[in-house]
C-alpha cells in the first residue's frame, strides 16, 4: 500500500523532472539504486537517488524559467503556454489537492492536540517524556525543509505546463507541450497512432477518452455519430489535453501491415549535397496529405524528368528521416546505387534533371525493417556505404522513443571519410550518455564485430548493399547470434 505521507511519481513523470529518459531512470531502478512500487517512485527516493540534482541547471526549470521571464512573448505563448481554459483547469484541480491536503492536515492537527491533552492528564513520569518526545518531533518536522520538496514544487508547476498522456491499451506515455494537438504531440513522442489528413477531416485519428478533458483547438469538419459522442470519442489532430492527466483509447500501428499504402504528391523543397557520391533530397508533403509510415521503411519515388519520351522515372528509397515529422521526408540518394529500381531516378538527380520545386510523387510505404518497440534490449546498428539512410531513420525513432538503455552505431565505408554524415553521428554520442559511435572502414568491421561479446543480448539492425551485408549477417549467425534479433535491410 502507497504511503499515506509519500508524494508518488510515475516514471514518466519522475524522467520528464529530472530531464534524462525513461529507459536510464529504469536502469537505475534495475541497478537497485532507485525503489520503486507498480510503476511509480516517491519523491523523497528521487531526492537521494540524485542528491546533487541542481533544478537550476535541469531542463524542466530552464523550460519555467523562460516562461516566467517571456511569458508575454505571442509566440512562447502559442507554442509553449497551455490555453488560459487549460491553465484554469489544472490550477483549479490542484487547488483541490490543496484543500484536501490542508483537510488532512486539519484532521492530524485536532488528533495531535487530543493526544496532548490526553499526555498533560497522565501521570508522570512516562507521559512527561512523551510530551517531549511529541514536542521535539513536531519542531523538527516544522522547521526543516522536507525531503525532496523542491521536486514536489517543480512537479507542481510542470503539471500546469504540460499535460501527461496516457495511451491505452499499449500504455505507452507521451507529455502534451503547450497548446499543441494530441496527434503532433504522440507523434513527436515516437508513436504510431492511427491517422490520415491530420486536419480534422477523415476522423482515422479518433481516440476516446477515458479519464481526462480534452479541448478543441483546430476547426474540424468530421461528424461523430451519436454512439462515438456518447463513448467521449475525439480527434487527435484537432484536440489538445484540457486536464493535467488524460487516459485515451487509441488504435496504434503495431506492425508494418498496420499502415496503409498511400499515394501522396509531395513538393522538392532542398537538395543538399553530402559528398561528392550522395545528395540529400528534402521533400515536403501537403498539410492535408501526409505520409504515414514507419522508421526504416522504404517509399517509391516518381518525377517526369523528360527523359526518352517524357515517361516518369521510378526509385525505390528509404526515407532517412523521422515518423515524428511527417510532413518533412528526408531521403540520401546515392550516385552510384546499383538497384535497377533506384539507377534511372539516382541519375536525373545527379545530372541536374530533377530540381527545387519539382512535385514528386511518393507511394507507399514497404517493407518490415523496423524497430521491435517492445524489445529492452540494446540496440546495435550497421550501416555499410549509403545503408545510413534507414539506420538513420530508426536512431532518430529510438532516440525519441527512449528504446533502448543504449544504442551503438557502427558505419563502415570502402573509401576514407565514406561516412557522409560524421558530425551528425558524432552530436549524438556526445548528446547521449549510451550512445557510441565508431566509423570503419569495410575490412576492419568482421574484427570488430567479432570482438562485441554483447551482440547477442542485443538487437541488431543491419543496412546496406547485398553482398556484404549477406556476408556479415552470416558470419554474425554463425557467432551465435539469434536469428529473432538479427534485422536484415539489404539491396
């Protein structure tokens, strides 16, 4: 039974205050250095666990501190502030854990006085030391700071500020930042909620509420049958969390099957050049039409780059970049991909054919190479040559979904410096405390490999051109390592 006098966290709430993730707060409780009961830690373990925790420094307090000197900025308002209605009703609902606790203690108080009056009329000497007992214990109880209260403080404030979102029946958590949708803000937690327009029109994002207010706060065009309105059904994409702790009911994407094909036209935003063999293409989908799919997956491709009798030209790529922004798809378009799928499209880019501004048709998307999101274990990713491009697409999803207590990259290139994107890769080991980094060249990748006595408790993900990847796969098989945590992406 949770204690009377303890302030409980989930661990959700706990990562969010201290500013690390989920996965490094579940080591330290796995390590033994952190109790924890059905979920949840108490504020006081939190304050000894970390008793150098300086919420000055921490990124919670930097986020209230910037509210609190800018909060009369238009645009901190829109994106960081929660509503006025939502600011009213959180506050409101803490005034009512206020007054309870002040009933509470009310109650303790006239108890506390019955047991004094009580110990005055007994006898001496054992009522004496008693009184005393009493007096010293409730001096110390009022004069110092209680265990781990600036923690307590900081959660109070940061309830009011974000919302905590809790998805059934996967129970997976997410945090709503001022007055962004419910849809956006999952997406950005790395989720896979079922969704089509993201306006307000088709209702695939519908979601019920179990526990919580919602609020409007986009013009939606979709009708709800009286049944839906009876069950409290609402859109994602056109509601943000009204209460500090919301409960939906949501159909999330579990597997690749879970995602329908699509056919989208979207717009050639940027073209940048990584090296002299590689161009990163930035597309940009319509606000009303976006591309919902998984980390690591792969779309088609398609422009009429007037080539032969103006046909369209075909690739087939995977997209480089997040689920989390779905609007923005990245894509790392190599000069000499061999697929014959991929060859003719990798060419018009490369000779000037295909421009800014260009609609390119994308379709899909396919294949299974995506993270296990259930899986605890470490994750380890190889990428060989241009086999970045999905690699990078899962790092950013892991990151985002706080998968795994750590993440090793290994990214292995014939040529010196083939590694086309190094300080992105070196950002991330320095930014994360379980994030390694190591770029090889292709021969020193089998010793390497060989020599990581942890692949088989981890999962691994392996990207690239056929014949060396089929190489590797096989000898990292045949080291023992289980075909279930083995995921093969190969062209």
């Amino acid at each position: 039974m949770l204690g009377v006098m303890s302030q409980w966290l989930t661990l959700s709430r706990a990562a969010h205050l201290l500013g690390i993730s989920r996965v490094a707060l579940q080591k330290r409780i796995r390590d033994g250095e952190l109790p924890s009961f059905d979920g949840m830690v108490t504020v006081d373990d939190v304050q000894r666990a970390w008793p150098q925790l300086d919420l000055d420094e921490s990124g919670s307090f930097e986020k209230t501190r910037a509210i609190r000197e800018d909060a009369f900025a238009r645009r901190l308002r829109e994106r960081v502030l929660p509503t006025q209605e939502a600011l009213a009703q959180r506050l409101f609902a803490q005034g009512q854990e206020l007054a309870e606790l002040q009933r509470t203690l009310t109650r303790y108080h006239t108890l506390l006085e019955a047991l004094r009056a009580r110990l005055d009329a007994a006898p001496p000497p054992v009522a004496a030391d008693l009184a005393q007992l009493l007096d010293e214990g409730l001096a110390r109880a009022l004069s110092a700071p209680a265990p781990g209260e600036d923690v307590v403080a900081l959660d109070a404030m940061l309830r009011v500020m974000s919302a905590h979102v809790t998805v059934k029946p996967s129970g997976r958590e997410f945090f709503v930042e001022g007055s962004e949708t419910l849809l956006k803000a999952a997406l950005r937690a790395g989720l896979s909620p079922n969704y089509g327009c993201g306006n307000g029109v088709c209702g695939l994002c519908k979601a019920r509420v179990v526990a919580g207010e919602t609020r409007s706060v986009a013009p939606s065009d979709y009708r709800f049958s009286e049944a839906e309105k009876a069950q409290d059904h609402v859109l994602m994409c056109a509601c943000t969390a009204l209460s500090s702790d919301l409960v939906l009911e949501v159909l999330e994407a579990g597997a690749p099957e879970d995602i329908p094909e699509q056919r989208i036209v979207a717009k050639l935003r940027r073209i940048d050049t990584l090296s002299a063999d590689v161009m990163r293409l930035h597309l940009q989908t319509p606000r009303s039409n976006r591309l919902r799919f998984l980390a690591g997956q792969r779309v088609t491709l398609g422009i009429r780059a007037g080539v032969g009798d103006g046909s369209d030209v075909h690739g087939e790529f995977s997209v480089a970049s997040c689920p989390c922004d779905d609007r923005n798809l990245i894509f790392h378009v190599s000069r000499h991909d061999r697929r014959a799928a991929s060859a003719d499209f990798s060419a018009c880019l490369f000779d000037g054919r295909i421009r800014i501004a260009d609609d390119v048709s994308v379709w899909g998307p396919w294949g299974s190479f995506v993270l296990e999101n259930t899986s605890p274990r470490p994750l380890v990713f190889i990428a060989v040559e241009d086999g970045f491009a999905p690699i990078n697409s899962l790092i950013e999803h892991a990151i985002a979904v706080d998968a795994a207590e750590s993440i090793t990259l290994y990214w292995a290139s014939a040529q010196p410096g083939g590694q086309y994107l190094p300080n992105q890769c070196r950002a991330w080991a320095e930014a994360l405390d379980e994030f390694s980094y190591r770029a090889l060249g292709v021969d020193e990748l089998p010793a390497v490999l060989a020599a990581n006595t942890a692949l088989a408790q981890s999962d691994v993900y392996l990207a690239g051109a056929a014949p060396s990847i089929d190489a590797i796969a096989t000898a990292l098989l045949a080291a023992g390592m289980p075909p279930a945590r083995l995921h093969v992406e190969a062209w």
